[in-house]
C-alpha cells in the first residue's frame, strides 16, 4: 500500500527521521518556553464564565440623599462621581497590572521578547553548528501553532569591540543569518519573520568600548503582533 507522503515544509529531520515540527514542539520543553516567551502579552486576563453561569443582574444606583453641606444637584457640566466597585471612599483605584520588561532582553515593557546569545566566528555571519543547536528551538517554537499567526524581528546584536559601523554591518549580517536559518531549516514563512541589525547601539549588560561581553553579542526576537 502506498503511504501518503507529508509535505517537505512540514517536517523538521532529527536524526535522519521526518517529524513534524509542530508536533515535536509540543513534547520539546526548549520550544515550549519560547512559545510561552514569544506568545503576545495582555493585560488585566478575565477568566471566561461557566457555560450555565447566570449573568449578574444590573446594578441599582441608590437613591440621592440630600446632604446639609453638599447640594443635592452636581454643578452643570460635572456628572456626579461614583467610586469604582470595592473602592473605598478618598482612595485612588489601583491600576492595572502592566508587564515588565522580558528577563534578559532590551525590548520595550510589555512586549513579548526573547534573546538569544549566539556563537558566530569572530568577524563572521556564518552560523557555527554549535549557533544552529542553539537555534533550532527557536525554529520549532515559531513553526508551531501556537506562533504561527504572529509575525516576528530578528535583531542582530554586538558587544563593544571594534568600531560602531563595522559592528552595525555585522550585526545585519547576522539577522539576516539566523532569518534564513528559520526559513530554510524549519519552514517559517519568509513574511513572518523580519531582520535588522542593532550593532552595539542596545547593549543587554552596558560596558565601556571594547570591551568583550559574550551576553551582548546576540539575537533577540521580538513578537511584532503585540
């Protein structure tokens, strides 16, 4: 019996075998903190009710009582302030949590990021096989479901040795590295990811020039549907 054959953009060869790349993402705890780190932030999460939830019936707006020291009308133009429920009286309402910055990254607050220290040859762009181990669950979690609506940045980044321009080209060089990795390697689609290089520009540990910071010289991935 002929077996129906898999498409080749779907399949991630470990070890001389066809696996699914999405399939292999779910069982893979690398992958799997990266989809948790790329997936988009959101702020204030409410938890959907019960299907045989009764929604709560509107609220009643007590009746005015007119007070001797205020009157009992707002002044025209102000419509009368009612505190926010659970708050007590001549007390601000707290805001909504906000998230911070990604642990390790220099990515804006509350955009999902993550980044990645990449070994390259000194001076080069050629990735290492050493640089493709270190990528490949970044390439299983962007082909997985869970990413695959999201578009994504590839940022190229340097560490201070050598002068400013030659380290912004190197740093481009390699984006674009690492972006033809994901798409040739593990079949992301070429309009979802984008590459630029950063140079020395946005340093993740600050050090004085040429000064040689392994941590600096990587790759952060930035979720662009945040």
């Amino acid at each position: 019996m002929r077996r129906a054959s898999l498409p080749l953009a779907g399949l991630l060869l470990v070890s001389g075998l066809g696996v699914p790349a999405p399939a292999l993402a779910q069982r893979d705890p690398a992958a799997l903190e990266l989809i948790e780190q790329l997936r988009p932030r959101t702020r204030g999460i409410r938890l959907p009710a019960p299907a045989d939830a009764t929604p709560p019936a509107a609220p009643v707006a007590p009746a005015a009582v007119p007070s001797p020291d205020l009157p009992a009308t707002p002044s025209p133009g102000f419509p009368p302030q009612t505190p926010a429920p659970g708050a007590s009286a001549g007390k601000p309402e707290a805001a909504p949590p906000v998230a911070s910055v990604a642990p390790g990254t220099t990515a804006p607050a509350g955009v999902a990021a993550v980044s990645i220290t990449v070994t390259f040859p000194s001076g080069s762009a050629m990735l290492t096989p050493q640089a493709e181990a270190t990528l490949a669950p970044l390439g299983r979690a962007l082909s997985s479901p869970d990413l695959a609506p999201y578009r994504f940045r590839i940022e190229g980044h340097t560490d201070s040795v050598g002068d400013a321009t030659s380290n912004q080209r190197l740093s481009e060089r390699r984006a674009e590295a690492v972006r033809g990795y994901l798409v040739a390697k593990h079949g992301v689609a070429p309009g979802r990811l984008e590459a630029i290089g950063l140079g020395e520009t946005r340093l993740l540990v600050p050090t004085p020039d040429g000064w040689d910071e392994p941590r600096n010289r990587r790759v952060q991935v930035i979720n662009l549907d945040d």
